[in-house]
C-alpha cells in the first residue's frame, strides 16, 4: 500500500485493487462510504463508526483514521476500533493521548497548526512524500511518520 496525504483531511491509500480516497468524503474506487457502517470494495474493508471514525483492513494491515477528532477517543470507540497498524490523526491537544490508547504501529498526523507541540511530545521525523508499506515494514516499535503536501 502506498499512502500519500493531499493537505488538510485528505489523503490517498492505494492498492493492488484499489485506490482510497480519505477526507471529507470516504471513496474506494467509484463507490462511496455514507457513515455509519460495514463496506468492502475492491478488497479493502471499511467500517464507518459514529463521530466519523472509519477503520480500514486492507489485506493483514488494519488502519484506522479519526477524521478531524477534537476529544479523546471513549472505551467503547477504542475497543470497536480494536488493534490497528496504522494511525491517520488530526494534531490537536488530545492526539498524544489517542496515540497511547490506540498504540497503532505508526502513527501520521495531519492538520499542522500544533505540529511543533505535537512533535515536542513525539520524535517527529524529516517528511517524506509517500509512504510505502507491508505488513513486514511495520516497526515493532511506535513510529511517527510526517508526509509532504502531495497534489
């Protein structure tokens, strides 16, 4: 999977068999995700919770993506929302204690108002434009991952 970010909400994930839009709206391929509920197209799994939280399976790799949250995640989300690899987080004050609860593999913030707060509290390293990634490329231990503006 390829996962590139194009400013603000939005990024891109793709696949094999698919290409996933991220943002406002939820697009894999032509078909696109309404709220609340469970998806699969092209091989990619999407359940859509409510706070529009969405959790994404694709293939062995589990990502979730908090769409614009501006509280801490409540039990009953953290356990629907369940193991994850990957973390798609909005950089507000409550993203370090999402992270903890969450404890995905990797974690890529987006919305840099609060970045160099954000980075105080994590190890933030130099962006990148794009992110590839297996389910072996995953480290074993948390990592942040920082991703350039992509058009």
């Amino acid at each position: 999977m390829i996962i590139t970010w194009q400013g603000g909400e939005k990024f891109t994930v793709k696949t094999k068999n698919a290409v996933v839009k991220i943002g406002e709206t939820i697009k894999i391929n032509d078909f696109e995700i309404h709220g609340e509920g469970e998806y699969e197209v092209g091989g990619v799994g999407c359940q859509g919770m409510i706070g529009n939280i969405f959790v994404f399976a694709f293939g062995d790799i589990r990502m979730a993506y908090l769409n614009n949250l501006k509280r801490a995640l409540r039990e009953n989300e953290r356990d629907l929302i369940g193991e994850i690899d990957i973390l798609l987080t909005p950089v507000n004050d409550l993203a370090k204690q999402n992270i903890q609860n969450l404890e995905p593999k990797i974690s890529i913030p987006y919305g840099f108002e609060d970045l160099g707060k954000f980075c105080q509290d994590f190890s933030c390293p130099e962006p990148v434009d794009r992110v590839k990634l297996k389910k072996a490329d995953l480290p074993e231990k948390h990592e942040i991952i920082v991703l350039n503006y992509s058009k």
